[in-house]
C-alpha cells in the first residue's frame, strides 16, 4: 500500500464516522488536493467534497458518491463503473478518459458538457454520451431511440400499475423533445481511450 492511498483510507475511515455523527469524526474535504492511483472501488464517500481537486487514474466503480460536490473537479482516467452519483453537485467539472457504465446519476446537477441535467415534466433527466438516465431509470443513449416501448417500459415492471401508466405518459410526451435536445446538444464523450 503506497503512503497517498494510506492517507486516503485514514480520510475515508474519518468520514463514515462523520457520517454516522456529524459531531465525531470529520467529513472528507479533498478540495484543492490531488488524488492519484488510488483504490475507491466500494468505499462510501457520500456527502465528501472535492471542489477544484485534480482526480487522477482511481478507481471508484461501485463507489458511493451521493450528494458529493465536485465543482471544477477535474477527473482523469477514472473508473465510475456502477458508481452511484445521485444528488451530485457537479459544476465546471471535467471529465477525460474517464468510465460512466451503468453509473447512478439520478438527480445530479451536471457541468452541461460531460453530463447534462435536465427538468422536464417533473422527472430527472441526466444524460452523458453514453447513458440516458430518467430518474432512476437508466438505458444506452444509442439504443434508446430504437427500442420498442416493450423493451423501454420492461424495466418499470416493480412498479404499481398507476405508476407504469404515469410514465408511459410521461414517456409519450417527452420522448421526442428529449431526442431533439439530445442530437442538437449531444454531451462530449468521456471515453477517449
């Protein structure tokens, strides 16, 4: 174990403290700092923040990122994979060779580049260059425009019947104004392996 990725376990154990009682421990403040070549794969940073840090070659799939505020981050060759995103503050963020497969975006207020936020109808629309995310329905943005409302709706077979027939609703109206918006401001890609 290399002395950075040390310094960052003692953090992280600092801030599930902190996350259990805000009177104890301390939350994990990376601002300004640069992070690299660490392990976050599973941790929960919920909450962390990480205004203007330098974010480089982590892994974070699997890794809880609720609520975390990110504002001019800049985030290299990370690997977000199933990471979960939701509520993230994430302003003039940046994003290069970096890995968004199946990440939870729910809620999060984007940069307007690498991922964009929408409001639309009451639900949460988020979209990168490869996921589309409606609250907390996610699909390939590529595969979406030609799936049959089967294949689209087969993913809110948990829900109550009201609920389904609310989203097709919703889906019905918004669908083409979503697909516009999408061509016409597609989000910069993020992978560029």
């Amino acid at each position: 174990m290399t002395a950075d990725q040390f310094k960052f376990d003692l953090i992280c154990q600092q801030h599930r403290i902190w996350q259990l009682d805000p009177n104890r421990g301390a939350r994990a403040d990376f601002t300004d700092r640069t992070l690299e070549n660490l392990n976050a794969k599973s941790i929960d940073l919920s909450g962390a923040i990480f205004t203007n840090a330098h974010v480089f070659h982590c892994d974070f799939a699997e890794a809880n990122l609720t609520n975390i505020t990110a504002a001019g981050t800049h985030f290299l060759d990370c690997d977000f994979t199933s990471a979960t995103f939701k509520g993230a503050h994430m302003p003039r963020a940046e994003f290069t060779e970096t890995i968004f497969k199946w990440t939870d975006l729910w809620n999060v207020s984007g940069d307007g580049i690498y991922i964009i936020s929408l409001q639309l109808g009451g639900a949460n629309v988020v979209y990168t260059s490869e996921i589309l995310q409606i609250n907390c329905l996610k699909f390939d943005i590529k595969a979406i425009w030609w799936m049959s409302d089967e294949e689209v709706f087969y993913w809110i077979m948990e829900h109550t019947d009201e609920e389904k027939e609310e989203m097709k609703k919703w889906w019905y109206k918004w669908r083409e104004q979503i697909h516009q918006i999408v061509t016409k401001c597609p989000a910069k890609p993020v992978n560029n392996l």
